[in-house]
C-alpha cells in the first residue's frame, strides 16, 4: 500500500476533496464517511479523528451502513482474485495467514461465508488484523447465532477497530 504518511495538522490543513482523498480510502469503498468527518476538523487527537469517522457512520442511514458493510469482500473468498481486493484489505488478509490455509481450512471458511451470507445478506466483517486464521474460524460459529440486528453492530465494530489500524499506518503522531 503505497499512502502517503501525514501528520493530523497536514491533515486538518487539508481541504476537503484533499482530505477524502487522504482518508478516505480507511472506510472500504466509502469515502464518503471521510468527507463527512471533514466537517469536524480540526482534530487534536487521533481519537478525535476516529470518534468523528464513527460519528459519520453511526448517524449514516440504515441503507448506507448496509452498503458499508457491504462493500467489505469475504474473507478469503477473493484472495484468488486478488485485483478485487483494496490493497489494504489484501495485505490485512495475508497478514493473518488467510493465505497459507489449509484446503480443508478453506473449504471451512468458504461454507461459512456462504451460510453467514445466507442468514444475514452481507458478508462477515472482522478486523483480520486483531485475529489469526483459527479466531476467525471460531468468530464465525459464535456469530452466526447473532440476530441480523446484533450482527450489523458487531460488523460496524469491526469496521471501526480496521478504520482506527488503518489510519494509525498513515498518520505520524
């Protein structure tokens, strides 16, 4: 991933085409969270940052945070297909080891993104980057007895933690 590393005062300096430009790649598909939390610059902190990108998403309609989650790829179901992920997305897939799975392990998480699809009609979003091939295994069985209502917070939770790792990457504190 080749993304300019700033600082938060280059950042706030920024207008907003420059800003969505810089940040808002962190939300997958949707710089449109990133042009959204523009409007709260300046921002003293990292966390100020992050908390007003969360801000854009939680007051974001349902059918926009769907489109959130959805924008996000399966886990491993693209890997072979590398040109469909973002670069952040592959190098956080590879990282975990989503690549060097076993055939049965992919086998596995191939029926569970297609039953976790099935019952909530996104794809299961999980910051790969906290979690290594068998956590990601073991996540899928506890959250597919989530509600669909249960399950877009968790998936907006993980959206979050891989928004916060990604900005953390490119911006100098």
């Amino acid at each position: 991933m080749s993304v300019e590393r700033l600082t938060l005062s280059q950042l706030n300096l920024m207008d907003r085409s420059a800003f969505v430009c810089n940040a808002g790649w962190v939300y997958e598909h949707s710089p449109w969270v990133a042009e959204r939390a523009w409007e709260d610059r300046p921002f003293s902190t990292m966390d100020e940052l992050c908390v007003a990108m969360e801000k854009a998403v939680r007051s974001a309609t349902s059918e926009q945070q769907l489109a959130l989650i959805q924008a996000h790829p399966d886990l491993a179901g693209r890997l072979s297909s590398v040109s469909e992920l973002t670069p952040a997305s592959r190098n956080e897939q590879v990282g975990a080891g989503l690549h060097q799975l076993t055939i049965a392990e992919a086998e596995l998480l191939a029926r569970n993104n297609a039953l976790y699809r099935e019952k909530f009609g996104f794809p299961f979003v999980l910051c790969v980057r906290l979690n290594n091939a068998g956590a990601i295994l073991e996540a899928f069985s506890e959250r597919l007895k989530n509600t669909q209502m249960e399950e877009i917070d968790v998936a907006l939770a993980e959206i979050f933690k891989i928004a916060r790792l990604r900005l953390s990457d490119v911006i100098i504190l």
